[in-house]
C-alpha cells in the first residue's frame, strides 16, 4: 500500500547556509494575526501565501529551483518581500553589469537621502514628496554633468510608540548613482554640497542629513563593485523587520506592543498603497527597461528570480520536490510517496 509520508523540508543555496522558508513563513503568519483584527479577508489571503512550494531538482547542481508557489503579493508579507528582495538583487546586478559593460569607465556611488519623520497621516504623501525631489535632484546641473544613471529605493522605519498618534515613520531614500568623472576635480562633491542641494530640491526649511560613499569591490567576501552595489541597494528595497515589535522592545506589556503593531501595520498598508519602491532613471532606466521591462516594481512573478531561471535542464524531466506547510508542527515537510508508512503530512 502507497501512503504520504513527511520529513522536514531543507532549501540548501548554493552559496551555503539554508534558505529560511519557515522563518519567513512563521513571521507571515504573525503578520496575518495582526491584520485579522481589522480585515479578515486580507489577513486569511496573507496565511495562504506560500503554504505550498513546488521545486524541480538541478540534476547536475542537486540543488532546488522554485517552480511554483502562490503568494499573496501584500507589501508587508514577510515571505513576499523576501522573494521581492531576491528578485530586485539579481535583476540589479544584471542591469548594473550590463551598465559597467557599456560605460566601463564609470563608478558608482551611494547615497542616503533624509528628511524629518511623519505622522501616519502624513506619510504617504510626505514619500511621494521625496521621491520627486530625488528627481529634481538629479535635475540640477551641478549633478547632472556627471550623473550617467541611478536607482532608488524607498525604506520606512518605524519608532516604538503605543497609540497611533505616537508613531512617528523614518522614510528615507537609497540611490546608486552611477557617474562619470565624479572624481576629477571640478566634479566632486562633498557631503555638505549634497545636503545644500538635497534640501534645495525637498524644499525644506532646514538641512536634512545625507550620506554619500562610494561603492567598492569587496575582496573579503569576493564581490565586485557590481555585486557589491547590488547587495547594498537590494537590503532595503523591501526590508520588513521592523515594523513588528516584541514587548522586550521596551514596551511595558505585550498588549502594549500589539497595539503598537496593529497600528503600525494600519498606517503602511494604507500609506504605502500604489506607491512605488524602486525606479530607474537614466542608462540604467533605459537598459532596465530591455531587459526586464518599462515596470520596475513589476511582481508578478515572484517565482523565476534567478540568474539561471533557464535552469540549463529540462523541467519537464527533474525531479519534482513538494513542501506543505503544517500549521500545527509550524514547518514546512517534504511531500513524497512512500512505502508501508502510517505516517500523515500532518505529522503528530
């Protein structure tokens, strides 16, 4: 007699280490816990993301490559912007190779651009504001002269407060700037020139802090400065860790910290609705737009991220490996006919 059998699931990435599918899975669940307190439709939508995974196994690497899986495509889900991540990383550093192909002689620098924090309410519109100073910024001739293309990306976080009122939200913006001669004189630009112009372009009435560097090859962990860059900018493309907090948060109950999250979770799926993450501009836009498309927030596909989504086997033909998650043993199991087993997919 055929019966399912179960053992753990283990995702090994050629880079070494596991990916961490339950972590991921875990945190979504929680997310959708928080979110059942006021939209249950949204939060049993967010506990179905990613409950099956569907892998086809490299005959000639044995590794696992995802082949099908159901999201649920929410800006916060844990698993979601996991995969976001995964996605805007490779497809950077695609982009930026061909870049450094066509302009071999450019660099790359990087840049954190502030402004004051926001209420909930102002939120929102306080993004859309940063996002078209970054544009204006890039406007001014002083930058312009050297600037060949850049890629920005937006990130929130979130300070500890219990009533809704209390949150206050840090947006600011992450930009690879890739430049010609920025380091000749007469083109260099020191930080406290970044700030006059910075301020200038966000209209602001006092100086915003800014960081500026550039972007190196790093020989300890053997990256060039094109791996490199596309590390740094794809960590807070869609960072989601702090926006939920424990009550050893400094909260002084977890009924404290709760409130804190519900709020919090209110406040960025209605503020963040239809804004975009990341945009292109310049060659980068351009050479984004052969290869990927016009839509760089396009996530339609969370599933085929990879360099090698061509896989160089046939999918038709590899092993077939299936995890499901168990809600009670909270982990993902190996899917898999067995022999004389009594054993459930449920477990225990």
């Amino acid at each position: 007699m055929r019966t399912l059998s179960h053992q753990e699931f283990h995702d090994k990435s050629p880079f070494g280490g596991e990916r961490h599918w339950q972590y991921y899975k875990a945190m979504n669940l929680r997310l959708a816990d928080y979110v059942e307190s006021f939209d249950y439709k949204l939060a049993d939508k967010i506990r179905e993301c990613s409950t099956y995974l569907e892998f086809k196994r490299n005959p000639n690497t044995g590794y696992l490559h995802l082949y099908r899986c159901y999201y649920c495509h929410n800006k916060l889900c844990y698993l979601c912007n996991w995969r976001r991540s995964l996605k805007s990383f490779h497809e950077l550093k695609q982009v930026l190779n061909q870049a450094d192909k066509e302009q071999p002689n450019c660099r790359f620098i990087f840049l954190t651009l502030t402004a004051k924090d926001s209420t909930a309410n102002q939120l929102g519109n306080n993004i859309k504001k940063m996002n078209k100073a970054v544009s204006q910024l890039f406007r001014y001739s002083k930058v312009k002269k050297f600037l060949v293309g850049y890629v920005r990306s937006t990130e929130v976080t979130v300070t500890k407060g219990v009533d809704a009122d209390d949150i206050m939200y840090h947006h600011h913006v992450h930009v690879i700037a890739m430049v010609n001669d920025y380091f000749k004189r007469g083109n260099y630009m020191k930080q406290d020139e970044w700030a006059v112009l910075w301020q200038q372009a966000l209209k602001t009435d006092y100086t915003p802090i800014i960081n500026v560097k550039a972007i190196k090859a790093n020989n300890k962990k053997h990256q060039t400065a094109v791996e490199s860059a596309s590390r740094e900018l794809s960590k807070y493309v869609v960072k989601p860790a702090s926006y939920l907090a424990d009550e050893t948060d400094g909260f002084s109950s977890k009924e404290d910290a709760d409130e804190h999250n519900i709020n919090t979770i209110k406040c960025l799926s209605t503020q963040l609705h239809n804004l975009r993450r990341t945009s292109y501009g310049g060659l980068l836009r351009k050479i984004r737009s052969k290869m990927f498309g016009s839509d760089a927030d396009d996530d339609s596909d969370l599933t085929h991220i990879s360099d090698d989504d061509d896989r160089q086997f046939d999918a038709n033909e590899a092993e077939t490996v299936s995890a499901f998650w168990n809600d009670f043993s909270e982990n993902y199991y190996v899917i898999k006919k067995g022999d004389n087993s009594n054993e459930s997919i449920l477990g225990d």
